[in-house]
C-alpha cells in the first residue's frame, strides 16, 4: 500500500525565487487536497481538486500560489516569487468520495518543509 | 462555519497513566469529527472518526473519544500511555457538506518514563 507521497521533503530557497512541490496520492484517489502548516498551529485549507477540476481556493491563497492536477492523478503547487511568510510545511492530502469511507477520510504525505531565507 | 479548540496545548503524562484530550467543536450542522496524530517528520495520521452513529468511538492504538453533543465536545482518551504516544495531537471538524477539514491548533503530548 503506497501512501501519499510529496517530493521534495525539505526545500531551503532565497526570497523572490520560484519554488515548485508534487504530491502523489493514493492512486484512484479522486479528491487532492493542499494544507500549509505553520510551526505551532493546525494545517490550513488551501485548495482542492476533484480529479483534474479545482473547486476551491482558500483566501489564504495568494495569486502567487498555483495548483494544478493536469490528469487527475499528481499534483503541483507552485510558489513565484517566494517571501519569508511562505516558510512553512505544504501538506497533501487524498481521498475517495466514492468510497465508504468517504472524502472527509483524507490520507496525508509527509509534508515538504519550505525555508525561504 | 465550522471550528473546534483544543483546550490544552501541552500534556504530559507519566508512561502507564491514562491520557486526557480535550476538545470543543462549533458546527451549524451536524458534524464529522476526527483525532490526528502528528509524529516528528511523519505525516498526519488518522486515530478516529465520528460520523453520527456510536458516540463512543474506538480507533487505533487504544484510543478512543466520545461525542457529547449537548457540551460540544470530543475529547480523546487512552487509559494507559505508553513512550510512542509522544506527539502532536489534532482535533479536526468537518461540515459534511464542505470540502475541507479545519483543525484545532494541536496538543503536544509528552510521555515521562
């Protein structure tokens, strides 16, 4: 059983420079989901998609900030021109509406850690 | 628009003596709740879920929370910690209407041998 998966796990960058994350859900998995997490809070909403289709944006995510989900399989996020605000852990997540556990039962990667200097 | 808090940030318990987590939720319908579990460098992973059938729920590794909807709340309890509980704890609301899961700040659980 393969996980969710996100590449890279640590990502250090200076600040204005562009920064790209995947996430490999779980295949068959039609729902993705990014979280960001900042050190001593809970993980925060940032989109979703439902196979390729993106449904929703969170406010927190600026016109800086892009997903995508091109075959409704891997996603990216992209960062452009990345400030010190942006350091923090980008979570991935998946799920499966179709099934009896339902989207609410979401499987989360690793994170990748974002350091910008 | 959904919430919960988590009332402690920190716990620590001596090994071997039960755990307490405490946690509120707000929620204009009726909710979904769930306890994560955060170990250092791992993911978030998923301890229980409940979805409106027993109030009681079990999940893994000995834990289980109760639901009480007349004082919106959904505390996790372990009766008896053991090392490997060190971690950070989420208490998560969904409205299951939405699309998202929103989360409590965390409670970090420390495990004295």
């Amino acid at each position: 059983d393969t996980g969710v998966s996100q590449n890279p796990r640590h990502k250090i960058t200076k600040r204005g420079q562009n920064v790209t994350f995947r996430c490999d859900p779980i295949s068959e998995h039609n729902r993705l989901y990014w979280y960001r997490q900042t050190l001593g809070q809970g993980p925060e909403f940032l989109t979703y998609f439902q196979n390729e289709a993106q449904l929703e944006k969170s406010r927190l995510l600026s016109d800086r900030f892009s997903a995508e989900r091109p075959k409704g399989s891997f996603s990216t996020l992209e960062i452009q021109r990345t400030e010190q605000g942006d350091s923090a852990m980008y979570l991935c997540a998946s799920s499966d509406d179709t099934g009896l556990a339902g989207w609410e039962t979401q499987y989360f990667g690793p994170g990748t850690r974002l350091l910008v200097l | 628009a959904q919430s919960v808090t988590q009332l402690d940030s920190h716990v620590s318990v001596s090994e071997g003596t039960p755990v307490l987590l405490r946690c509120n939720y707000s929620s204009s319908y009726s909710p979904s709740l769930f306890w994560y579990v955060q170990h250092p460098n791992k993911g978030l992973q998923l301890l229980l879920k409940y979805t409106s059938a027993a109030t009681l729920v079990k999940g893994i590794n000995g834990f289980e929370a109760e639901f009480k909807k007349s004082e919106t709340s959904f505390h996790l309890t372990k009766p008896s910690a053991h090392m490997s509980d060190a971690a950070e704890y989420f208490c998560v609301v969904s409205n299951r209407d939405d699309y998202k899961l929103s989360f409590g700040a965390g409670t970090t659980v420390t495990v004295r041998a």
